[in-house]
C-alpha cells in the first residue's frame, strides 16, 4: 500500500469517508490522480478521466508522482476512484440529505441558503463557509450568481429543477456493471478568530456535506444497486424533507383569499407538467430507504433528527399571522457571538406542525412514526411571490426582489445539534 507523505505532520482522520459511494477506507489506501494531460484513462472512470494510481515516488513536498513524473496532489477514493476533496483527510464529515417531491423548490431552498451562510455565519456566528470542492458545488454557484449576483436584477429568472441524471452525478465502472453515484455539495466550517471555540478548530470544524436528489430518486423502485442515489439517507446526521404547501389542494383552500401567490391558486400548467406526486408517498419511500440501509426494524425510531421544512412560507404566512419573519438569532454577550434562539425555534416548530397535522395530518404521522427528533420549520427561499412571464408563462423571480428568510434556520439548529462547538443555541432567550 502506498503511503501520504504529504500528510505527515498534519492530524489525520484515521478512517475516510468518500462522500460519494460511502466507503470507509484509511488514508493510506488511497489513490493520486496524475496530473500529466496524456495521462489518462482510469478503468472505473472512462477513457477521458485523469487516471488514478498507488505512487511509488514522491516528491521532497510528500506529494505522489505520477508516471509522467508530474507531481500529483489531488487524491481519490479506492472503491469509486472519484476524487476526495483533502479537507475530508483531517476534518470530520457531516452528512445532511435533502428530500422532497418534484418541484417542492429544493434548488431554491439550496441556494438561498448557501448564498446566505456565506453571508452572515462570518458576522453573526465568527465561522467560516468555504467550498471544500469548488468544481463540486459548481452548479450551487451557478444559482446563487444567477440569483443575487445577476448582472441583470430587473430580468426575470428561473432555476433549473434537480434532475435524475447530469453534472449532479457519477457513473463508475464496477466491472460487471456500473453505479450511478451522487455528487454531493461540499463546504467547511471553522471557527474564526473571534469564535469562542476557535483554540480547539480542530475539534470542532466539519466538512458539509449537503445531498440534493431530484425528487424522482424517491419514487419506489428509483433505488437500485445500480443506482443507489439515496443511499446516503442511513449516513445523514439529518434528513430534511421540503414540504411544498402548493402543491396541496387543501393549502390552496386554505389559503383562498389570503394569499395572491399564483401557485396557490388552481393547480398551475408548470406542477401538471411535473406530474402529480404524493409528497407524503415520497417521505413514506425515503423512510422505508433509511430503514432498510441502516438495519432498522419497522417499529424502531430512528435516533437522528427529521425536519419537515415547509417551504414558500410568503404564500401561506396569513394562515400562522403571529410566526415573525425576523432572525431567530440573540445577542450571547458571554460567547461574544450570536446564539439561536431555543424557546423561538421551540414556539415556531409547535406552530408549524400543528398547522400540518390540521391540513396534511397523513405527513405528520409518518414522521412522527419514524423520527424521535422530529422539527417543523418554516423558510422562504425567495422572500415573495414568483412572477408569471407575460411571454413563456412560466415563473420567475427578479433577482433584485430576492429577499429570502429562515432559509439557513434549519441546517444552523441541525449544526447546533449534531456538531457541538459551531453554532450555539440558547434555551432561556424570551422572544
């Protein structure tokens, strides 16, 4: 086996995680990606990809050289041979999966909030977010410039629905057979100087790892051992399943009136294009994924939290009047930080999930008969209602009307959670 030099004097995880097939494996097992442009051809890759190789040179550095004698610094998991960003080699991951039907505004959801992370996590919790693979998350920066970086803020624009197949997967020759693999966004999150933890950064610091399937993945018989898109759902520290509340009949009743959102009203030609799925069909499917891959009994409660994020919370608003708009975030004067507010979060969550159990009780009960840790949590991903093209008649936003809120809320209390030392919360705080 080969060794990495070029991690010697660095703390080293003692086992990897690849974060697209899930093997567990040392780092000294892993492979190098040559660098050299005519070396190339990888056996589970395909003719066009660098190939992957055990050095047997290094350079003074540590770095691998490949046999074109060109230094090599990029390494790749030993099962998949898909590359593995080094920030997984000395910080530890946490998985979140992100789940919901066709068109529920999982794009939107996971654009929003990693333009705002990156936004106030520095100013507001003294953390960093940086892309841990920037090619990985190229389609995530693709939407956020779309978004709030559009040279054009007065144009009306549109993302493109998650699809099955694209630059958001993998396909790795097996030999007898070939995988579809997800390509999970990446990002770390460290303390930065002003942080409270920030002496112990390489304690507490993580590696996101954030999966994003089109909603057809959940459908049954979509996962396949050719295909097991949503195997990372037993791995995640956190499931979050994106509720849309217009794509439901007895929301749209509910909200007659009170709402002049054009997905409220009768069901629109775009959701009759994407078919009518069942959101509770696509929960019910992804718990029976994660009890199937993590070994769990029919009647056992999964330990690991779900959020029902019930999105495009500006279309519905008026039927919870009383749930503010404003951050859920105090002032912490002995950390020196802000703080999630508890109590609020707390308030919020009993708010929401009682409004489902009145309007969508089937999606309820077959949280509340899976999870243990089970948290209702409202967002907006644009801030206001989508505008209808005069011209295409589909929907859209003006980038300079974007104005999402709560959108980062649910991944910031799933941090508070499972990754002690990064985002604090308070219990006690009155709001």
């Amino acid at each position: 086996m080969a060794t990495t030099p070029a991690a010697e004097g660095l703390t080293l995880q003692s086992v990897v995680t690849c974060p697209h097939c899930w093997k567990n494996f040392q780092p000294e097992e892993s492979l190098w990606i040559a660098e050299h442009p005519d070396v190339i051809g990888d056996v589970k890759l395909g003719a066009s990809h660098a190939k992957r190789f055990l050095p047997s040179r290094f350079t003074v550095e540590g770095d691998a050289l490949d046999e074109a004698g060109y230094r090599s610094s990029r390494l790749a998991c030993p099962e998949c041979h898909l590359e593995v960003p080094r920030a997984l080699y000395q910080i530890p991951p946490l998985f979140f999966s992100i789940l919901g039907a066709p068109a529920c505004g999982k794009s939107y959801f996971l654009a929003s909030m990693t333009w705002k992370m990156r936004q106030m996590l520095p100013s507001k919790f003294a953390l960093s977010m940086n892309d841990a693979d920037a090619m990985a998350n190229a389609r995530l920066h693709e939407y956020e410039e779309k978004q709030f970086l559009n040279p054009d803020p007065e144009s009306l624009v549109a993302l493109e629905k998650t699809e099955t197949q694209g630059d958001l997967y993998d396909t790795v020759n097996m030999g007898d057979h070939s995988l579809v693999l997800p390509r999970p966004f990446m990002f770390t999150l460290q303390p930065l100087s002003k942080h409270f933890n920030y002496k112990s950064s390489k304690r507490v610091s993580r590696v996101m790892c954030l999966y994003d399937n089109a909603g057809e993945s959940f459908l049954p018989g979509a996962d396949t051992a050719t295909s097991p898109v949503t195997r990372h759902l037993a791995l995640s520290k956190c499931l979050f399943f994106l509720f849309d509340p217009t794509q439901d009949p007895r929301f749209r009743r509910a909200c007659q009136g009170k709402s002049a959102d054009p997905q409220m009203a009768a069901r629109s030609s775009r959701l009759t294009r994407e078919g009518s799925v069942r959101q509770d069909t696509i929960l019910l499917e992804a718990i029976n994924r994660v009890r199937r891959h993590a070994g769990l009994r029919e009647d056992d409660l999964h330990q690991r939290p779900l959020t029902i994020v019930v999105t495009k919370w500006d279309s519905w608003e008026k039927l919870i009047p009383a749930l503010s708009h404003e951050d859920p975030y105090i002032d912490d004067p002995k950390l020196g930080t802000r703080s999630l507010d508890g109590k609020r979060l707390e308030r919020a969550s009993r708010k929401v999930g009682d409004m489902l159990r009145e309007l969508t009780p089937e999606i309820v009960a077959g949280a509340e008969g899976f999870a243990k840790d089970l948290t209702f949590l409202p967002v907006s991903a644009i801030g206001r209602s989508p505008e209808v093209d005069p011209v295409s008649g589909a929907l859209g936003v003006r980038p300079k009307d974007m104005d999402p809120y709560w959108v980062e809320v649910p991944v910031l209390h799933a941090i508070s959670r499972w990754s002690k030392g990064l985002v604090p919360t308070i219990h006690a705080a009155k709001s």
